[in-house]
C-alpha cells in the first residue's frame, strides 16, 4: 500500500501572462538531468511558458537550486510517485494548457511551437496531445525514433549532432498518444481529475489517464511528429516498489491496457486525420474482457 505523501507547495508570487504552457516536471535526486531538461526549454522553446517542479527528496541539490532559480515547486521529502506529484504541481498551473514532461527529456528546437500549430486548429479541447521520443536504442516501439544514439546519459551527450538531426527530420504524426511529453487543456485534466492515485507510485496511471479522457470526449490521440525530444531513459523505477498496475487497470475498466493502446489508441500507427478512434465491437473485444477478467483475479 502506497503511504499518501505529505507534500509542500511554493508557487511564485506573480504570473507572467505571456506564459503559453504550464510545464510540469517531477524529480527524484536528478539534478543534473532537471537542469539539461530545463535549459532545453529555456534554450529551444518558442514560446515562453511556466515551469513547475516536483521534487521528491531533493537531496542531490535539487531543492537548493530549485529555490535558487525562483520556479515556482512542490516538495516531499520521500518520493511521492507521479500520480501525487502530477496532482499537487497542477494546482499551482496559470495557463490553459498543462504540459507534463520527465527530467531526463531534451526538448528540441520550436518543439512547442510544432505542439500548438496542431492545438490552434482544434475547434474544441477534445485533445490529448505528446511530442515524439528520439532514444538511442530500438525498444520496437513505433511511436519512438530510433535507435540514434546522441548520447546515452549527460557525459556522452551529443548536443550539436541531435541539434542538426532534429532539424532535417521529417517525421510523420502518429496515433495513440498515452504519455510524456504530453499537453491536455486544463478544463479536461480538470474534469477528469487529473492522474489516478490508486496506481501510486504510478505504474499504468498513463493508460488510465487517457481512458478518462476517453470517457470525456477525447478522440485525437495524437503524437506530433515535428514536436522532438530526447529521451535518456534514466528510469527512477527501479528505486520503488512496483505497484500492480496492470491489475489495477484491468478491473476499473474492464479491458487489458495493451488492448487500449494497440486496438483502440492504435499507438504508433500512422495519423490519418480521416480515421476516427474507436473501440472494436469484435471477437478481440470479447477475448479482451475475458483476459482483463482473469488479470483482475491475479
């Protein structure tokens, strides 16, 4: 069982109206992957936007230089898990638009302005958007470009060299968006209450978050294939104790989550604005209720 966590809040005193996004970014004891994410934003962005941090423990100097820079931050002084901390940096968001990213991202150039080109033509906010993952190792995952290596932690970083990748890329939108970076309105992270704690630490609460938005509306699930990152892949996961998720996701909504992402979402699947997500009403429907029946018992 998950110990909710206390947690502290620090917003800064004043709001910038230009702020377009309210970047949300949680971290456990990563300073030096915070500051190079954080500096991608500050460096590469097109627009100015609000940045808002979650430390967990802050040991590393995270808390001290967090202060230093004057972001506006939430702090526990044990790992609260992405769920808590997803939540508690929401309540102190300014913009329209919430936009959750992990430290150990590199945002390339005018990846935000690729992100709202697609938002502005939206007639409605029935949107859940994400940015394209560069990683240097093929994980068979089509949503990812890969495998190209710049680098695979700070000390062999390639910036230049996926500075110049990123800007002859032309890589296509994809369906199935389903996790950072993504951006939601705030009216609908709002209704939908924004990340489930019962998946605390936060395994499957992804799956489930996009499932909420299901139930809202959503339809356009879409990776934005202009809109690049790096990912370094310095997974915090193995520090905490893995909640069952997967059990978890399967009896709240009566379907395994990898039938959500390949069938429904159709994750990774090219975009064809034509095509309308919907959920099958075929034998795999049916196979899938009766799995997610049997994952609900383990």
């Amino acid at each position: 069982m998950f110990v909710k966590p206390s947690i502290q809040f620090f917003p800064t005193a004043q709001r910038n109206s230009m702020d377009l996004f309210s970047i949300l970014i949680p971290s456990w004891n990563n300073l030096d992957y915070l500051k190079l994410c954080i500096h991608s934003i500050n460096s590469n962005s097109f627009y100015n936007h609000q940045l808002i941090i979650h430390i967990n423990e802050g040991t590393d100097g995270t808390l001290e230089w967090i202060q230093q820079q004057g972001y506006s931050y939430t702090y526990s002084t044990q790992n609260a898990g992405v769920c808590y901390a997803l939540n508690a940096m929401a309540t102190l968001v300014q913009t329209n638009y919430i936009l959750y990213i992990n430290d150990d991202m590199y945002v390339c150039a005018n990846w935000d302005e690729h992100l709202f080109k697609v938002i502005e033509t939206k007639k409605d906010n029935l949107f859940y958007y994400s940015g394209t993952m560069i990683e240097y190792e093929d994980s068979g995952n089509k949503a990812v470009i890969s495998p190209f290596d710049f680098g695979r932690d700070i000390s062999t970083f390639k910036e230049a060299e996926l500075t110049a990748f990123a800007a002859q890329i032309n890589h296509p939108d994809w369906f199935g968006s389903c996790w950072p970076p993504s951006i939601v309105h705030k009216s609908l992270w709002e209704q939908a209450g924004g990340y489930n704690v019962a998946y605390s630490p936060g395994f499957y609460s992804d799956p489930d978050f996009a499932m909420k938005l299901w139930q809202l509306g959503v339809r356009d699930f879409r990776g934005i294939g202009a809109s690049l990152v790096y990912h370094f892949k310095c997974r915090s996961t193995g520090r905490v104790i893995r909640n069952n998720g997967r059990k978890t996701f399967a009896k709240t909504w009566g379907i395994p989550a990898s039938f959500l992402y390949r069938e429904v979402l159709k994750m990774g699947l090219l975009y064809d604005p034509k095509v309308r997500l919907k959920f099958p009403t075929n034998f795999k429907f049916v196979w899938a209720k009766i799995r997610a029946f049997y994952i609900g018992l383990g």
